[in-house]
C-alpha cells in the first residue's frame, strides 16, 4: 500500500513539474506581449466574466454544497452576482493602471563612461498558495498578467470546482487573443500537490500564501522558494480617553461587522478605562443586529452587564486575546494608558492593521509611531486595508513582513530589478 502511494506522489509530482515547464516558457513569452495587448485581455477577460456570471455561479454552488453554512470559510467561498460584478470591476481597475515594468529607478554615467540604469522587471513566475477565496485567481492573474508574470496557483479542494471554472474562462480569453494559455496554471486540489511546487524552485521565483496561520507556516517552514508571507490579521482598535465616541462607535461597527471572514476585520477591541461608561454605547446594537459575542475582562464586563444582552456575554480568556476570529465573536481588554494599549498590541499583533480613535493629536502621534504593523490608522476602520481601496486595483495579499513589500501587494510588488549596462568597449584594469 505504502509502494503504491509512493508510485502515486512521484507520478503526481511528475505531473506537475511537467506542466510547470509549460509555464516557465509562457512565462518568457510574456515579455513580448505589448502594454496594449494586456490592456485588450484584461478588458476582454472583464467583459468575459460578467457574461459568464450564471456559469460561476453554479461552479461555485457545487463547493458551497461540500461546506457548513457555518464554517467562517463559507463566506469567504461564496460567489454571487454581486461579488463577480465587483471581481469584474477590479480587472478593469488593473487594466488601466499605468504598467510597472521598464521604470528606471535609477541612473548614473561613471567616471569610465559606463552608463547604468536600474529598471523594473517581472518576478517572473509566481506561485499563490491560497484557501477557500475563488475572487483571488481572478486577483493574481489580472495582477500578474499586467505586471509581466505567469502564474502557478494551487486552490484548496473548498475552491476546486470555482477555481477549476475561473482557470477555464482566462484560458479561453488568452487563446482568443492568441497567447499562451500556459500563462496561468491551476495546480491539483489535493494537498498532497502542494509539497512538490513549494519544492520546485528551478521552476519559481517566489510563493505567496493567502489563508490561515496554519498553511502560512507549512508554507514557510518546507518551501525551497522565496516566500511573500501575507500574514493572518488579529487586529485591534483602541479607543482613547480623548475619542470621538461617535467615531468610536461607526468605526468599532464597521471593523467588526462589515465583513467577519476578512483578515482585516477587527479581533480585540482596546478601551480606555476612563471611556468604559460609553461601551454599552459604542457596541449599541450589535447584539441586536449581528448577534455579537464579546470575550471581555472583568472591567468592560461590569460596564455592559443589562446593557448588551447577557446570553452574547462571556468572561474573557487569555487565548482569546490572540485570536484571529474570523467569525461574529471579538475580544474586549480595559487599559490604563496609552502604554498599556501599545503593549497588549506588541504582545498580540499579528503585524497586520491596527488603529486608534483618538483626537489627542500627540496620543494619535505616539500610536502611529510606535505601532509595529504593515497598516496603521488614526480615526479610520481597519476594513480599508485593501488593495482595491488603496487604489491599487486589486491586491495579490497582504504582506505583514517587512523584506520586499509590506502591507497590500499589487503591481510594484510583483516586480523586481535588474541593472542595465551599456559600454563603449570599456574593460575593467
């Protein structure tokens, strides 16, 4: 039995770097596609899948068949006319973003007549490692299209039937346009599929991985190729003693409540013990309307206790502050200061988006200053950590490093470097 599944992952793994070959010399095709050839797929791969929205959307029904409605996957799963609208939309987006490619960054003549240039080219070929989000094939491909890359991606089987579609209609508009399909290639479902690309590095130029902390780790921890980790968001809000509270309050909801299954949407929410009187205020129908639970330390307990409804109210665990929800829950945590807020947050952060509701400019100065994430705010929810929203068009992740890109990735940061040289027959003494 051990032999036969032996024989299947070495023929499983021989598949893939088949293909992968495949697409390495895709890859090197790309550089002769014009800016006006990429604008013309992209338009057409917009217009394409608003026409092929019913087609998607049953795709997608047949995974939304194998997963619990109460899953936090499940939301992030979900297609329907909406979302592949505003899928449509960011490919637009992307199309008429200016190209990153042959920027000079830099450029100098030496003393011995050699003139250098530094221009922006592609990564190359990427992989993405991702979970559950069929909005993200779309995402990578527009995104690394434009920016002159080819992709690998590798869907979990939550996705298989969705992204096993999307793949389908981008093949079909580049063959229409008479470009190598190969530029994109959606890798087996099965996990056993993923050790043999994180493995291939005569293949890629990088991996990202979008999804839990879980495959972030297995990612990092086996692969042969240079990782772009888009970390899991445990993110908080602090609410100053100097805060608006209707600010407070509009930011809190929409943090929470916007979109649960997002990594930016809010874990723990931090307060001032001089503003626990306006808590019941600030999460003011939240129980109601979204049936919030709330984790709080005994302080922020006391406060809500007959003013938020008591079966949605439990006594706060220390693991709860380190939780990335991902569901209709969030922790709430009483400080004392400033200092107090920065320190739970530098024990807890997950470096991802953090924000203070303050109108102390000073307090506002020192948070967004001492804060260590890839995404800092004053006065704003965290939900706006967003390629779309930062007007990138799209976004390939959310970087939480600091090596390469940080924060929400798009164009620039599928793109590397190389030195340009150009001489006159100069040879080094």
């Amino acid at each position: 039995m051990q032999q036969k599944s032996e024989t299947g992952l070495l023929s499983l793994t021989a598949e893939i770097r088949d293909s992968l070959d495949h697409v390495k010399e895709a890859a090197r095709s790309r550089i002769h596609i014009s800016e006006e050839q990429v604008q013309a797929v992209l338009l057409d791969l917009a217009a394409e899948t608003e026409r092929q929205v019913s087609t998607l959307i049953r795709a997608n029904e047949k995974d939304l068949l194998r997963m619990d409605p109460d899953d936090p996957k499940y939301d992030r799963l979900l297609l329907n006319p909406e979302r592949v609208r505003a899928i449509a939309r960011d490919i637009r987006n992307v199309a008429a973003l200016p190209s990153p490619l042959g920027i000079v960054l830099e450029q100098r003549t030496l003393d011995n007549g050699l003139e250098l240039q530094k221009i922006t080219v592609p990564l190359g070929l990427i992989g993405i490692v991702f979970e559950s989000r069929p909005n993200v094939t779309f995402d990578v491909f527009s995104l690394g299209f434009k920016s002159g890359n080819a992709c690998v991606l590798k869907g979990s089987r939550d996705a298989q039937d969705s992204n096993e579609c999307i793949v389908a209609l981008i093949r079909k508009v580049l063959t229409r346009h008479a470009m190598d399909p190969n530029l994109v290639y959606l890798a087996p479902s099965s996990r056993e599929a993923l050790l043999p690309i994180l493995q291939s590095d005569a293949y890629l130029d990088a991996i990202i991985p979008r999804g839990s902390q879980g495959l972030i780790d297995y990612v990092r921890q086996n692969s042969r190729v240079p990782v772009i980790e888009t970390g899991a968001g445990i993110v908080h809000t602090f609410v100053d003693v100097s805060a608006d509270r209707s600010k407070a309050k509009a930011i809190v909801r929409n943090a929470k409540t916007r979109r649960v299954s997002v990594c930016n949407a809010l874990d723990c929410l931090l307060i001032h013990k001089d503003c626990l009187q306006d808590l019941p205020g600030i999460l003011q129908g939240l129980d109601q309307d979204y049936k919030l639970e709330i984790f709080a330390d005994e302080p922020a307990l006391d406060s809500l206790t007959g003013k938020y409804d008591p079966t949605l109210l439990h006594p706060a665990e220390p693991a709860h502050y380190g939780t990335e929800f991902l569901s209709m829950r969030m922790a709430v945590k009483t400080v004392n200061s400033l200092k107090e807020a920065l320190d739970h947050i530098h024990r807890y952060s997950s470096k991802h988006s953090e924000t203070i509701v303050a109108e102390y400019a000073p307090t506002i100065e020192q948070f967004l200053t001492s804060v260590d994430a890839a995404v800092v705010y004053a006065n704003a929810s965290t939900a706006f950590t967003d390629g779309a929203e930062f007007g990138m068009g799209a976004e390939i992740g959310i970087s939480t490093q600091k090596l390469h890109a940080r924060g929400p990735m798009a164009l620039p940061e599928l793109t590397s470097y190389k030195w340009v040289v150009r001489g006159n027959g100069q040879v080094r003494p």
